[in-house]
C-alpha cells in the first residue's frame, strides 16, 4: 500500500503546486479553473463508472488462460499477430500483462511475440482504453491514436526478429 | 473554423445543454468548440455499454446473478478507491490549461512544430509521473491549448511504452532486466513513428485543418 500512497501524495502534491501557481495569478482565475475541473469531474464520473464496472464484465468473459494459450511455443507472424490480438484482449492491470508475459517467455514463447504482447498490451488494453483513456480524451483522439499504432508491434516484433535478442 | 458540414448541426451550446445520446453528429461537433467542451454521451460510451450489456448477459448465463453481483460490488469498491484520483486529474488539467502559455504550446506542438515538437512530445511522455489519471487529463489539455494529434500520440503512446513508471514498478521484476530494457530499446522509435504517422493520416482526413479540441 506503500506505492499507492506515494503514488497519492505525489498527485495531489502536484495538484497543489499547479494550484498554488494559478493560485498567484489571480484569485478569480483559480476559482474558475477549479471549477473547470470540478465540472470536468462531475462529466467524467458516469463513463468512469461504466468503464469500471463494465471492464469488470468482459474481464470475467475472458479468462487469463485463454490469452496464455494464445502465446505459446507458436513463432512466426501469425504468433505476433496471436500475440498483437492477445495484448488488446487481455483484462487486469500490469501485473496480468506483465505475468502472462512471462508465462510465455517460460513456456517457450519466442522473444519477438512476447515483445509484440507487452507493446500491444500497452497501445491497446481494452480495460485501459476504456477506463481511461476514451474518459479522459476525446473519442475521436481515443480512436485516431489506436488505428495509427496498429503497425508498431508488429514493427517492434520484426525488428526484433532481424536484430535477434543481444 | 466552421466546415460546411458543420453549419448544418445545432450549435455546440445546445449539444451541451440537451442529451441526445443517439446523435450521430456528437463526435463532430465536440470538434467545433473553442474551449475544452463537455462532451454528451457519444457513439463510443454507447458502444461500450452495449458491449457491457452483452457480457453481463454471458456472466448471468454462466453464473447466475449471484456471479453479477459479485462483480459488481467489486468493481464498485473499486471504483470508490480511483474516484479521488480521478478528481486530482481533472482538477491537474484544468490549471495546465491554464498555466500553458496557448501561444508556446501551439508553437512547439502544433501542427507545425515538425520533428521536434514530436520530440517534445516523446520526451514530455517518457517523464511523465503517475499514471493514467495524470497522463490523459495531460494529454487532453494539451489537446486544448494547442497541440496536434500528431504530437499528442507521440506523448500518450511514449508514455505507455517507454515511460519509466510503469517498466520500474512491474515489468522489471516480472519480466526481468534483459528483457524488460531489450523491449524499451526496441519501443524507443515507435513514439515518433507514431506520431508522425498520425500527423500524415490526419491531414488526409481533415486537409482543410479542422480545428483541434
């Protein structure tokens, strides 16, 4: 619990720093500015707690055993393609992805796809995309962003593949 | 900044006051107002809730609605623990918007801003503290000040690949040093790959420069 709560005090830390800094540039100003994020807050709450609980939902249709079984000792492009789809589809925070990660690697896994996972587990996880991202950002940004780094873990796989693992 | 498309749908004022969550025009007419706009419900909520909707109906098949309601005090307790963060996000991107010089931001980040406002961009990511609930309120006042989407891809995506948060907390020791430093090296080139993909697509998309949230 250690981690969370410097994880709290360093964002509330900065809250107050930013705070204090419009603060200095006007008491109207930093009102206003609040109220901004208040307003944003009260927005953002409904889709919070749709994604939160939905999130909760789909994990339960996927099972993390399903994704490992996409990550076998399978190599070649169709294992990063299996790999690419696994990340996306896989539910739970980091330490999930990370875990599963490391199960193929165990398992035989090759470098390449296991690396095409955590990059797409990163760019794509359902459960980050729509808990927070799509919350937070606007949805057309939210997609725009998805569709222009659907190449990269299949350039980061084939880069791995013509280098090899140092 | 008004397209032709545009002036043909209710201004953005009205949007934000009626709730018509079944408007198809929502996502392009977020796009049209000036400042940071309340969005109402758009075609991605409703496509995730329907999606929701189907997957309570799997679990509830599966396991009955003691299985539903499981996961639903679950996910409400959990809910509860992010709230406050959620509120330090919001309140952090309101007073960026306002701190950010609007004039610098569009300068260094703008549509113009070439490779080194996707540079900026990567590294403003790379060192970003926290996790999602700084780094897209963030990324969405950037948005508002000025910044494209090219250069704020670079910041999301670099922030997601090679910020050093979450690669210190669980992939290093979950994944291990080799690896975990082998896959960041290989990550490196993606944020401004990224972005400077987004930037091209874009302009197809929107040649005429629609303005940027």
């Amino acid at each position: 619990m250690s981690a969370a709560l410097f994880i709290d005090i360093t964002l509330w830390g900065s809250v107050a720093v930013l705070g204090f800094m419009v603060w200095r540039r006007g008491r109207v100003l930093a009102l206003a500015s609040a109220r901004e994020g208040a307003m944003d807050f009260i927005n953002i709450v409904p889709r919070i707690a749709l994604g939160v609980i939905g999130s909760g939902y789909i994990a339960a249709i996927i099972p993390p055993e399903v994704i490992t079984g996409w990550l076998g000792p399978d190599s070649g492009w169709m294992g990063v393609l299996a790999a690419t789809i696994a990340g996306a589809a896989t539910p739970g925070g980091p330490v999930v992805g990370f875990s599963i990660g490391a199960v193929a690697l165990k398992v035989g896994g090759g470098t390449p796809q296991v690396i095409a996972y955590v990059i797409s587990w990163a760019l794509f996880a359902f459960q980050r995309l729509i808990l927070w991202e799509i919350p937070f950002m606007p949805a057309k940004f939210v997609w725009f962003r998805a569709a222009v780094s659907l190449p990269f873990p299949f350039l980061a796989a084939a880069l791995s593949m013509a280098i090899g693992k140092p | 900044m008004r397209t032709k498309q545009d002036e043909t749908l209710s201004p953005p004022d009205l949007i934000h006051l009626a709730e018509p969550p079944t408007d198809p025009a929502d996502d392009s007419a977020e796009a049209e107002a000036p400042r940071k706009q309340r969005r109402p419900i758009g075609w991605s909520m409703i496509f995730i809730a329907v999606l929701v909707a189907i997957c309570v109906v799997l679990v509830w098949r599966r396991d009955g609605i003691h299985g539903v309601t499981e996961i639903l005090y679950g996910d409400l307790a959990l809910f509860g623990g992010i709230l406050p963060r959620v509120l330090a996000g919001c309140l952090l991107g309101a007073f960026i918007t306002e701190i950010l010089p609007h004039e610098k931001v569009s300068r260094s980040l703008g549509p113009n801003s070439g490779l080194k406002g996707l540079l900026i961009g990567t590294a403003f990511g790379a060192i970003l503290p926290g996790g999602p609930f700084t780094a897209y309120p963030v990324a969405a006042a950037l948005l508002t000040v000025g910044a494209d989407f090219g250069a704020t891809i670079a910041m999301v995506v670099s922030w997601t690949l090679i910020g050093y948060g979450r690669a210190v907390a669980w992939e290093l020791p979950i994944l291990g040093t080799d690896f975990t430093i082998w896959r960041i090296v290989l990550s490196l080139p993606i944020p401004i790959l990224a972005g400077a993909l987004g930037r091209v697509v874009y302009l197809r998309f929107y040649p005429k420069g629609e303005a940027v949230e």
